[in-house]
C-alpha cells in the first residue's frame, strides 16, 4: 500500500529530476526491466505499440526526447494514490498530461504509462 506521503515525495522528486533533465536521476524511480507505454514512443522511436521494456530502451527514448526539447518543464497539478499506484497529473509542453505508475515490493516503478491531453 502507497501512503499520501511516500506518493507525494515520489511526485516531488520525479518532477524535480524531469525539470533537471537529469536523466540518471529520473532513471533511479525505475526497476531495470520497467515497462514504459506512452502514444509518443510510436514518434520517437518508431515502434508501433507505444511499449518500450528495459531500462536502456527507455533511456535511448527519454535521450532522444530530451534532445528534442531543451526547455521541457513540467508542473504539477495533483497526485493521485492508488493501492500500488501513483497518477501524477502535470502541465508540460503538451499541456494537461496524467502519468500512472505502478510500483513493485521495493518501492520501484515496474510499469508506467504516459496520457497526453487531445
């Protein structure tokens, strides 16, 4: 169970870390198998189901993104806690944007998904 805390703390440290753009420390929340899925991978890295798997396969991606945009900022709005879950709701470069991620036994992030605003 993910506590207000622990859900808010994940929240600061990972947007502190995107606004950085220091990509080992973003790099850190994640297990090394880690799912990625996000309709931006299909841009970035050509691979038609938006999932990457694997910590270096989403560092190529998140190396390229940043490349991309050198003023990226992201502002948060809300967190969200779930039972094994934080949604993070924050403003960006594409506007409104919610990310989900599911955290494993150690407090690691296995799994995220990015949603973007239409």
């Amino acid at each position: 169970m993910i506590d207000a805390a622990t859900a808010r703390r994940f929240a600061d440290e990972w947007i502190a870390a995107w606004n950085a753009h220091d990509l080992e420390r973003v790099l850190a929340h994640y297990t090394d198998d880690f799912e990625m899925a996000s309709p931006v991978i299909v841009q970035i890295m050509g691979e038609p189901s938006g999932v990457l798997r694997g910590k270096e396969n989403v560092r190529a991606y998140w190396t390229k993104a940043l490349a991309a945009l050198p003023d990226l900022h992201f502002t948060l709005e809300h967190v969200l806690v779930g039972a094994e879950s934080v949604a993070l709701f924050y403003q960006g470069h594409r506007g409104a944007s919610v990310e989900l991620f599911f955290f494993d036994a150690s407090g690691l992030v296995r799994r995220a998904a990015a949603h973007y605003a239409l």
